[in-house]
C-alpha cells in the first residue's frame, strides 16, 4: 500500500514508473515530483508477491536516474514508520541517509481529507515521518 501527496500525478512536473509482469499485471509503482531542484519519491509500491525480487529497486534506479537528468540537486523521501516497520529497503542502498524524524506528520492531513490511517488505523495519524534524503551534487 502507498500514498501520494501529489493532488494531480499527471502534472507536469511529476514523474511515474509502473513495474508490469509477463501477464500485463501492474506490480509496482512510483513517483518523483519536481519542485525546482529538488525532487521527492512520493511513492513507491510493490505488490506483496514481488517483494525482495527486485522490483522496487529498479523503481528506485529509474527515479534517481530521471533525477540526475533533470539536473536535481537533492532528493527526499518521507517514510511511515510504526513499530513493526521495517526501513526503506533501498533508501540506505542508494545512499540516502536518515536527515529527520517528524512526529504526528500526517495528522493534520488526515484530519483535512477524513482518512483513518492504514498504519496506526487513528484518526488523526499519529505516525512518525522518518525523513530520508541524498544530495545529488557531485554523485554523477
């Protein structure tokens, strides 16, 4: 299960990958969005079935990939965490590190849009935001 922030992901400054087996089934999915010259992986999914495959990885590759080509500076990725949680599997991998922990992050958000969270299942949220990010100057 993912979320994205992102109002409209057909806007011109996002940017989405879809992972599709030999059946034509969507396995994966993610999304870059582009604020200037900086992007955020508002997205990554990988169907249960797929996971530890390598799926996601190749997600990650093609976003940072895309990044790189549009010249972004630095990339940020913001991760649920609960008790069970695990890491983001390829955050660490490609080099991101852990630059913040935002606590009740998407409270105010799941008040505005009425939503109980899959995660902690309260309304509001009551989830931390583990802040990852990698600086992509000078990482050709």
């Amino acid at each position: 299960m993912g979320y994205s922030l992102s109002k409209d992901i057909h806007a011109e400054n996002n940017f989405a990958w879809c992972a599709i087996d030999a059946d034509g089934k969507l396995i994966g999915f993610s999304l870059l969005k582009v604020e200037g010259k900086k992007g955020d992986f508002e997205l990554t999914v990988v169907d249960e079935l797929y996971r530890e495959k390598g799926v996601g990885t190749r997600l990650f590759r093609e976003r940072i990939k895309k990044a790189k080509l549009l010249g972004l500076e630095k990339l940020t990725l913001n991760h649920w965490l609960k008790s069970d949680s695990r890491k983001p599997f390829c955050a660490e991998k490609f080099g991101f590190s852990l630059s913040e922990v935002k606590c009740n992050y998407w409270s105010t958000q799941s008040m505005v849009f009425g939503y109980n969270c899959v995660e902690c299942n309260q309304l509001p949220c009551v989830c931390e935001c583990h802040v990852y990010e990698i600086n992509l100057r000078g990482n050709a």
